[in-house]
C-alpha cells in the first residue's frame, strides 16, 4: 500500500479521537497550577456588577458556552461558592457544565458534563466579552459521550476532505470497525480496519488496528504495525490549554465515551 493510502484511511481513527478533543477546550485558557497570576486583578467596577447582581455570573457563562456548545438540547451550568465576596471577584468552588445534544464543530455530543473545581475566572472578560477565561483551576473532571449515528453523520459531512467515499465508523463493545473506500493510485478500492484505543502515560491515545483489509485482502501484521506507527500517538494531551489526566476510553455498543482529569501533583 501506498503513503497516501494509508493516510487516507486512518484519519478516520483520528477524527474520532480529535472531535473528543475539541469537547474539552471550550475556549479556556491555559489554567495556572498554584497561586492566582499576580499578573491579573479583578476589574473593580466589574466587580461591584457581579456582587450587585448573583445570577450575573452564570448568565455570561451560558451566553459564553452557547458560542462554543451550539444549539443544545439543553444547557445547565451550576456555580458554587461559599464566599460571595470572592465569587464577585470570579473565586468559585465548583462550576458545573451539563449538555445535552450540543454541536461542537459540526459533530453533536450526545452529552457532556464538565467539572471545574476550585477555580478563578477572568471576570472582565466574561462580563464584556461573553469569553470564559480561566486565571487558574484546581482540577477539572469531564466525560462526554458520542453515539454512532452522529460520528457517522460528521463523518459524512468531512469525507471529502479526507477523501474518503462513503465512511462508516461501526462501535462495538471495546472495539471500533472503520470501513470505507478511497483511491489507491488510480484505481478505487475498498477497505476496512477494526482496532481500539489504549491510553499511555496518561496523556496520549493510541490507537491499534488489530485487523485490516484492502478489496476483502488481510494485510499481515508487520504492514499494520508500519501504519500505526506513523499515527501514534493520535492525540497528545500535553498540547492541552489545559494540563488533564486521561482516564478512559470506553468502546460501547453504538457510543463512545470519553473520561479525563486534571489534578494538582
């Protein structure tokens, strides 16, 4: 097989993995582990808004995710503090994100429910800019959740620009099923791959094809190592705004879900 072949196949394996990506970001900042940035002070006159007004705060966040999530099913965000002084200078415990059905790059999370604890937002950008900024936090937990039907929608919608004709991702219990067709010089041929993920060091995913075919012909396993190789690790958490720690990847019928945390050392 070919260079181009080859890596006309796996991006598919790296869509999946990159889309669950994109859920994590939502915009915010790179966080600060430790002390607050000496560097940012709240905005007084920001400040004296928040306190006069206490659903102020979650208002901007949800205008702010709304930019990020769109059009979801449902959007609820939560903030807990026990000291609303420090709330108006944008100091909470816990703000928690729960979506459902929300549109991330032109593929649908079937949900995603985000933790953000002990954390200090830049509170004049939030108020003026509807941007959720992120001065520091001290641990965030997420899991998001994709189905099939919507992986194989936003794989459709991107195929031409993998060229790939007609993909199909196929989610079994810790097993993914990748087919499709592609050009193989000049002639078009038919494919497909079936594998999982492993997670490393707790910040990169791997991907293994345990089996694949061309024209309905295995490939020996020297040849899939040779592929695999050039793709891994697909994604690098260290490149994160963020630093998370990669719990798991877990392969269900129809679904895939996705669960990471960052924690202080």
């Amino acid at each position: 097989m070919s260079r181009p072949t080859a890596m006309s196949i796996f991006p598919l394996a790296l869509l999946v993995i990159l889309c669950l990506a994109a859920a994590p970001r939502l915009a915010w900042a790179e966080a600060a582990s430790g002390p607050a940035v000496a560097s940012w002070t709240p905005d007084p006159e920001i400040t004296a808004r928040l306190a006069s007004d206490p659903g102020l705060l979650e208002r901007q966040l949800d205008l702010a995710m709304r930019k990020v999530l769109k059009d979801p099913a449902t959007l609820t965000i939560t903030v807990t503090t026990r000291d609303p002084v420090a709330r108006s200078r944008g100091f909470v415990d816990l703000i928690s994100v729960r979506e459902a059905r929300g549109n991330v790059d032109n593929l649908v999370l079937e949900r995603a429910d985000i933790d953000f604890h002990d954390v200090q937002l830049d509170t004049t950008k939030l108020v003026k800019e509807e941007k959720i900024d992120v001065v520091q936090v001290k641990n965030i937990d997420m899991n998001v959740t994709i189905l099939e039907a919507d992986l194989n929608a936003f794989l459709v919608a991107k195929s031409k620009g993998i060229k790939v004709d007609n993909p199909r991702v196929d989610l079994q219990p810790d097993k993914m099923e990748l087919q499709g067709s592609t050009r193989y010089g000049f002639v078009k041929v038919k494919f497909w791959a079936s594998g999982g993920f492993s997670i490393h060091d707790g910040q990169e995913i791997w991907f293994h094809a345990r089996n694949m075919k061309m024209n309905n012909l295995s490939m020996p396993r020297a040849f899939i190592g040779t592929i695999v190789k050039k793709i891994n690790p697909v994604l690098n958490l260290k490149k994160f705004p963020f630093r998370l720690n990669l719990k798991e990847i877990r392969i269900e019928q129809g679904a895939i879900h996705f669960t990471s945390s960052e924690k202080e050392p």
